[in-house]
C-alpha cells in the first residue's frame, strides 16, 4: 500500500500547490532598470511607487529644485504681479552659472514671466527675484520651502537656495523629489507654464527687442519626436546639473488618463534623459488604475454599524472620496489588494473625514480613499439614551405639541409595544410570554398601590400605608 498512499500524498500536495499558484496574486513588475545611481516612478493618483532604485539615498538636487521653487511662488503669489530684479537678485549666483535671460538690475517682469524663465530655460537670476519677491529675501524663502517639503511629507530633503546651485545642507531623495513633482504637477497654472515649448518676453533693459527662450527638456519637445529621446506622453519636467549632482531630471506624463512623474538623480549626459523615458513606458506597459468608487463595498453598504473614535456610523451615513484610485499590475483585481482602516487621521485630511483606507498589494502602498460623513452622526449610546428617555415618558422631550399630537403618538407607540411584545413571544416562546405577563402583573400592582393610597390619604390614613410600603422595602434588601 506504500506505493499507492505515496501517490496520493503527491497528488495532494501538487494539487495544492497549484491551487496556491492560481489564488495568489501576480507578482509586482520588475523588468526594468536604469544607469543612473537613483531613481523613481510614481503614480500621482495613487501615490504608488511603481519602480524605485536607492529612492531613499540623498544627493545634491541641482536645477530640479526649481519646481519646488515654482510650486511655492505660485501657492503665495498672483501670475499678473510685478517683480523687480534686484542687484542682489542678479548678482547672488555662482560665477560661472551664468545669466540666461541677461537681466539686469532695474528689470521688471510679471511673476508668471519670471516662472517661464525659472522652467523652460533654468535662469537662476529669476528664481532669486521671485524669492525675494514673495518673501521680502531669498533667506526667508528658503525657509517657506523647507516648511513646504515638511507640510509634503520629505523626511530626507533639505534646500539651501532656491536656484539648485551648490548649498553646504542641500541634498534631496528621489522618493521625496517625487512627493515635491506629484504635488507640484498637481498646479494647473504650473503645468500649462511648465509645458510650453517656448515663450516671448517684453522688452528689457538689455533686450529692448525682447527675447524668446525654449524649452529644454527633450522628452518633451516635439522637435526631437524622431529622437531616441523624445517620449509623446510628457508633458513637462525639469533638468539639473551641477558637477556635484550630475544630471538630474523630473518629468510629468499623462496618457490614457493616467499621470506619472519620474525622477533621475547623479545621472549621466544623454543617458539620463533615456532613464527617465525608460521609467515612465514602464509605468504604463505594466501597471493600471483601478477606482475606488464602484468596488469598494465595505463600509458604505449592508446594514451593520461601524464605529469610528466613538461614533457608530451606519452604511448610509458614510461616502467614499470622489476620484480615488489605486495602481495595480495589469492583469489584477481590485479585490486582491489588502486595505487598513486608519482613524488616527493627518492633518491635511479633508472636511468630514471620519477615516482613511490604505490599499496595498505584496505589501506596498497602491493607494488609498477617505470614508467621509454624509451628515453629522450622534457619538455611541447618545442616540440609544435619547430614545430611552422617550420611551420611559411615553413623549419625546419637547412640550411643544398638541394635546392630540400627544395622543395620536401615545396610541402609536402603544401599538408599537404590542408589536414588540407578539415578535418577543413568538421568538422566545414561554420565556417571553412569562416575562410580559410579570411586566403586566407589576404595572397593575402600581395601579392597586397608587389606588389605594389614594383611598387611605382621603381617608387620613396615608401615614400608616407609607410606613407599611417601608417595612416591606426593608424586609426584602434583608
């Protein structure tokens, strides 16, 4: 029999194998690489990190930082103001990192003319004026921008200047470079500033003609749709260099509804611009977004309560966050993603939000949804104690009603009790029915009781009924 039994046994144990294979969710995509040190994809609606390489590693940010830049002139300015380029605007730079707008002290440009420059031709002369121009010194704008990274989330960045030129504590992780451009991207006036092929400035003191300058990232420029490099889905981004950095490079892609952004840090000439393109097709090929409204049922459906930091929220009370989504391999189910539910909630999270849901898939993060409250919901037991109040005065609290309005509603709760009453005796049978009768029994004891010391008061013996009712009290806490 040895033989036979050894052939179950294998059958059973491939069998389950096979079906541990079947049930268990595909792998996350891998089937990438890149030649810089670091770099990273993120999904900017999910906030899923689709691809990472040393994302937590930091390393000098060089021109990228000029997004942040944009991002924290734009949140605390108007496009139409005016900037007036000082000397130190002009002058605090680094000798050799030239002047690509050739301004001069005494040249004014609106705020959205001086972010064009910023972004499309890295001119480090505009970021110090939009500096100084939004917080009285270029000093005081750093200081905004390390408040922004920390608002973000960045635990691993640090800004010195806000051109990206060499700074002694200016350094920056691409997981963290990412959190800054998915916000960023997230600016409609950034993106239509940052996604311009070119742009065309009034005259200036040394440009009385006026100078137009072009965009240079080469994923984005339509000139270069034949080149290696040239990626039609983006839509923006930034380069960066610096001897210390490398070269560094951001970009912002949309297609078929989905956006991404990709950072390249210490990155090499032409091949970093290869890396980032590499990056982005990959988050496209491999992954795709799933909403969060129309499959998640839990929480806002069926008739069991859920209570949430000492509220009882029913189904009906709660709505998921519109336009949420989470990032999936191709080829996966919405179901097959683990989900948390967080009541300890950040301080950015939005009116009404009573909890979050974290998604994951093979432990990492793919998205998340807030559960918001459709109306103000009574905390536990309130609801409970108020409608015991009513019930043991037959009426609610308010004195404002009618004496039939009284009598109507007394008729119907009466009718409601016997309901009750006919569901609990044919639920619970004798017990029930012997629990009703002892009620019955008891209320028409306080009938006779109340009855008779009526009788007794008009009859001045009160007294002696009030003594007698004592005697019994006392003899039964015995």
């Amino acid at each position: 029999m040895r033989g036979p039994l050894k052939a179950l046994v294998s059958f059973l144990l491939a069998s389950q194998m096979l079906l541990m294979t079947v049930y268990a969710n595909p792998e996350w995509p891998s089937d990438t690489g890149i030649q810089a040190e670091a770099g990273i994809v993120v999904d900017v609606d999910s906030g899923a990190v689709l691809f990472g390489q040393k994302i937590h590693t930091t390393y000098p940010p060089a021109s990228i930082t000029k997004v942040l830049t944009a991002l924290v002139v734009l949140e605390n300015s108007s496009p139409e103001e005016m900037v007036t380029f000082s000397k130190n605007a002009v002058n605090n730079v680094e000798p050799d990192s030239g002047n690509k707008l050739n301004v001069t002290e005494g040249d004014q440009l609106s705020v959205e003319d001086c972010l064009y420059s910023l972004l499309l031709n890295s001119c480090n002369q505009a970021g110090n004026a939009l500096a100084e121009h939004v917080a009285g010194s270029m000093e005081e704008f750093v200081t905004m921008m390390n408040e922004k990274i920390e608002e973000l989330g960045c635990q691993e960045s640090h800004f010195d200047n806000p051109s990206g030129l060499n700074g002694d504590t200016q350094y920056v992780s691409a997981y963290d470079m990412a959190l800054i451009a998915r916000e960023a991207y997230s600016n409609k006036k950034l993106v239509e500033i940052n996604s311009a092929l070119s742009h065309t400035f009034p005259p200036m003191i040394k440009n009385p003609e006026g100078l137009t300058i072009y965009n240079e990232h080469r994923l984005v420029k339509t000139t270069d749709s034949g080149s290696e490099f040239y990626f039609p889905s983006a839509v923006a981004g930034k380069t960066g260099y610096l001897i210390k950095a490398g070269n560094t490079l951001v970009t912002y892609a949309e297609q078929d509804g989905r956006r991404l952004v990709s950072v390249i840090l210490k990155g090499s000439p032409r091949q970093y611009f290869v890396d980032g393109k590499s990056l982005l097709q990959f988050g496209y090929d491999r992954f795709e977004n799933i909403p969060v409204t129309g499959n998640e049922t839990s929480y806002i459906s069926g008739e069991d309560s859920i209570e949430i930091n000492g509220t009882a929220y029913k189904p009906s009370d709660l709505k998921l966050e519109a336009d949420r989504v989470i990032t999936l391999p191709k080829g996966s189910e919405f179901s097959q993603a683990d989900k948390t539910l967080v009541t300890d909630l950040p301080d950015q999270s939005p009116e009404g939000a009573v909890a979050l849901i974290q998604y994951s898939y093979n432990e990492r993060n793919v998205g998340q949804a807030y559960l918001i409250a459709e109306s103000e919901v009574l905390p536990s037991g309130e609801e409970s104690e108020q409608e015991s109040s009513e019930e043991s005065t037959g009426e609610p609290e308010t004195n404002s009603d009618s004496e039939e309005t009284k009598a109507a509603r007394g008729k119907g709760f009466l009718g409601v009790i016997a309901v009750v009453g006919i569901i609990l005796v044919l639920a619970a049978g004798g017990t029930g029915f012997l629990m009703y009768r002892k009620k019955k029994e008891a209320r028409e004891y306080a009938l006779r009781r109340e009855e008779r010391r009526r009788r007794l008061r008009e009859e001045g013996n009160s007294a002696d009924f009030e003594r007698i009712l004592r005697e019994r009290r006392n003899t039964k806490k015995k």
